[in-house]
DNA sequence: ACTGAAACAAGGTTAAC
DNA sequence: GTTAACCTTGTTTCAGT
C-alpha cells in the first residue's frame, strides 16, 4: 500500500521512543531530523536511523499532506449507509471496483450487523451528492441505500494512539 | 488546525498546475522538489514557490507521517451510533470533550436524520472496544448507542479528488 | 548493538534575471 | 516562470560506549 518497500512484513517491537518519533511524525512530518531528535533526545541520526527502519518495517506506510476540504470546495461529508441482499460473488467485486475509482469516495466499509457498507465521502454539496449517488447506482446495483450528513466535524484525525 | 499559518483565509483558485501538485503531494509528500518538478513540468522553485503559497493560503494545512494499523495493534475499525434526547446545552460540551481527549477516537461527527451522532475508532480487539465503551459512557450520558465493526475495509483514504 | 561526531551529498531556500 | 548560488538538512562513515 504504502510508498516504501514492505517485502518482509516483521512485526517491529515499538519502544518508548519509538512511539515519541511516531507520534510526533503523525502530527507534523515536515520536522526536520534535528528538531525531532532535540523533542526526543536523541542525535539527528540515531532518529534518522530509527525512521528509516520503522519505514522498512512498514509501520510507516507514507508521508502525505493533508489538505482543507474547504479550501478545495468538498465542505460537505457524507455517509451513505447500504443494506443489500445480493451477496452474489461478482456482486461485491463490482462494488469494490466502483467504490475505489469514485475519487469523492474516501473510505469504504463491510461491516458486520445489519448494515452491510458504509461510504465515507466529501462532496461540495448536495447536488454534488447526488451527481455522486446516481453515478454510483449506475455501476451497482444497489437497492436500500440511507445517506446521513455531516452537521459538524467534531473530530477528524489520522494519528494513531500508541 | 493544521501547522501552516492561516491568519488570513483567502480563497486560493487552483489551476491544473496547483491541482497535479496537490495530487501528487497526497499521495507522497516525501517527494523532492526535484522530481515533483519534473513530474509537473515545472523547475525547482516555481514548484517550491506555489507549495508555499498553498500552504499559506491553507489549501495544504499539514504534512502527517501515515501509520500502518496493524502495525501499531489497531486492527479493528469500528463505527458508534449514538442517538440521545439529551439535547441540553452542555450535554454536547461535554460530549466534544470527551470523544476528543480519547485517542482511539479518530472521527466524531454530528449527523443529519434519525441518527444523531456517529464515532469512529480504531481498537486492537473486541476487549479493547468494550474498554473504549465503559470509558465513554463513564464521561458522558448515553443512552441509544450501537456498534457496528469493519469486517474488511474496501478503501481508506486521506486523498481528496481535485 | 546502538550511540554521537564529523564529513559528505542532496535538497530546500533565496536572489537575480 | 527560470537559473544559479547558498546554506540548511538528509545521508554515510566511522569511532566510542
């Protein structure tokens, strides 16, 4: 998934500075190896090193940047809930196909329960939802689907707890 | 929010150039700018100069290092439902406070419809979810709430399509 | 085995055009 | 927008603990 290489996927034990480097690196990857060794006390290449392995190891998959939904004109998240009973083979592989090239759509979920999927996505908004919802049901087909919109983000993060 | 200055929130119209840039920094922000010029046919610092402006501007506002769940013993993805009538004033403080102060929570939303709140967090097992629970109810008074756990995650994605 | 110091190479930043 | 100088930072080497 990630951008370095994860041929051999070793379950790395994480000491506690470890999880210092990680948990700073998942707030702002923009430090630079000294500044992020003085917060952990540690040399500039003793951090570097460390980073370069929990990279090997896969337990960082990629650095990326993280951009305002508003500024890009996606202010509006949405969550599309379905429930469907063709769980026929082809069916889900389809469903999977045109989830992960609608670009809108950020996350895709099988869940147990009665609640089948469940659709994270940002659209600008709601004719922009359903340009999305009519492009989707073009390419499955879907039969019970709920969307529930986004009033307030309370909290929207990617840090892990470690 | 982010880690980039915002004092000033203009809103930055993007041409294609911004947009491939973009592009390709959410997906790996550990480029160079080199070769990301090179990939937007842009020298050096023409590409330097307009990532310091969509940072200034807000349209990027940080850089995180993405970790691999698994790695880090969070393997279970899992979505509350929360419906209340306890619509009091500091009930929702209270709420905000709580689901942001709990690292395994990483989105808190406040819904439109039937439902009126929906969490999702990231937990090791189904022990550490119930954990998560007692100490969410411990904090705030909740009445409706129903689980719902990720059986396969078709995709997750921090990349917003320009 | 992992650390830190220093040398080196690469990339970020600035200035000039 | 580009090219080229500059200087911070990433990377490698090596020696010490």
């Amino acid at each position: 998934m990630g951008c370095y290489p994860t041929n051999v996927k070793i379950m790395m034990t994480l000491d506690e500075t470890d999880r210092r480097i990680l948990t700073h690196l998942q707030r702002d990857a923009s430090m630079a190896f000294d500044g992020l060794g003085q917060a952990v006390n540690l040399s500039r290449n003793a951090c570097w090193r460390r980073i370069k392995a929990l990279e090997a190891a896969g337990v960082i998959s990629k650095r990326v940047a993280v951009l305002d939904p508003q500024s890009v004109g996606l202010g509006l998240m949405v969550f599309i809930m379905i429930r469907t009973n063709a769980h026929a083979p082809d069916w889900l592989e389809q469903f999977r196909n045109a989830t992960r090239t609608i670009p809108e759509v950020l996350g895709v979920y099988r869940m147990s329960g009665d609640l089948d999927y469940l659709i994270r996505a940002r659209v600008a908004d709601m004719g922009d939802y359903d340009r999305l919802y009519q492009r989707l049901i073009h390419r499955v087909p879907l039969s019970d689907v709920s969307a529930s919109f986004v009033m307030e983000e309370i909290k929207d993060t990617t840090e892990l707890p470690l």
